[in-house]
C-alpha cells in the first residue's frame, strides 16, 4: 500500500490467508497495538524495569513486581484523574491528559506511604494524589507524522525520558 507520502508501507505478518485477513485490517490492528508498543516504552524507558537493585533471584523478582505494581496503581489513579482533567480542560481548544511520567515519579515516593497509613487518612492521600496528575497535563498529539531517525545509540535507556525510579 502506498503512504501519504508516496512510500510503499510493508507489513509482515505470520497471517497468511489473504481471505481471512485483508491488508486493510492488518493496518488497523497495528494501530490498535500502538498502546502496547507505548507500554512496553513505559516500562523500560521510564520504569527502567531491566535496572535491577540485587543480584539474586529474589531481587530480580521483587524490583519486577514492585514496578509492575506501582504502573498499574499510578494508571488506575490516573485513570481516576481522566475525569477531573475533562473538567479542567472543556474550554480549551486542545485535548489533555494526566502525564503519565510525572504521576510515576510522584508515586514513586507515595506508595510506601499508602500501607502505612491509617485507612482514614489514605483515601484523603489517594484524592490529592489524583489532584496532583490532574494538575500535570501534557496534549494528546493525535495522527502526528515524522520522518524517523535512525542512528543507534549507546545508552541502554534513552535519555529523552527520565527515569520514574
């Protein structure tokens, strides 16, 4: 298939009944694994879920599940604060979202903080932390088209993004 830009788009795929999958849902299922793609970046990119702090296989599997837990506890928060920031944002022009990297390096320090606590005080705690990722918005840039650079980097984590932990 030819691109906006007059390059051909090659797809490889293992699915090879042209009947049964058609080239157009091939593209369309590749725009539906683009959030996959993003979590995986997340992960290792922000998360830096391959630094681990110990050697041994216990470390290795604790550092994991810790930083497993803490993305999925900072995305339900988030998730949570979605509504307050279409509140905040129903006037302006553009379409906003918590960032996502902040809400992880906020929780970072909150989630020790969450089991401690009396259970009175950590619903008030987990209201201001959703306060807190409403008030850090980045636009959601929607059908955005760059060329790609590909130069290979010697970093292990790239450094556009901070590491959350």
């Amino acid at each position: 298939m030819d691109l906006d830009t007059g390059e051909k788009e090659v797809l490889i795929t293992s699915l090879i009944d042209d009947h049964q999958y058609p080239y157009e849902i091939l593209s369309d299922l590749y725009q539906l694994r683009w959030q996959v793609e993003e979590s995986y970046k997340t992960m290792k990119s922000r998360l830096e879920i391959e630094n681990f702090s110990g050697k041994s296989c216990l470390a290795i599997a604790q550092d994991f599940y810790a930083k497993i837990f803490s993305c999925n506890l900072t995305s339900i928060l988030v998730s949570s604060a979605n509504e307050m920031v279409d509140k905040i944002c129903e006037k302006r022009k553009r379409e906003y979202k918590p960032n996502f990297t902040q809400a992880l390096n906020r929780m970072k320090n909150s989630i020790v903080l969450l089991f401690c606590r009396e259970e009175e005080i950590i619903e008030g705690y987990l209201n201001e932390l959703i306060k807190i990722f409403s008030a850090n918005l980045e636009v959601v840039r929607k059908e955005r088209h760059f060329e790609r650079n590909f130069r290979k980097s010697k970093r292990i984590y790239p450094m556009p993004y901070k590491g959350s932990f």
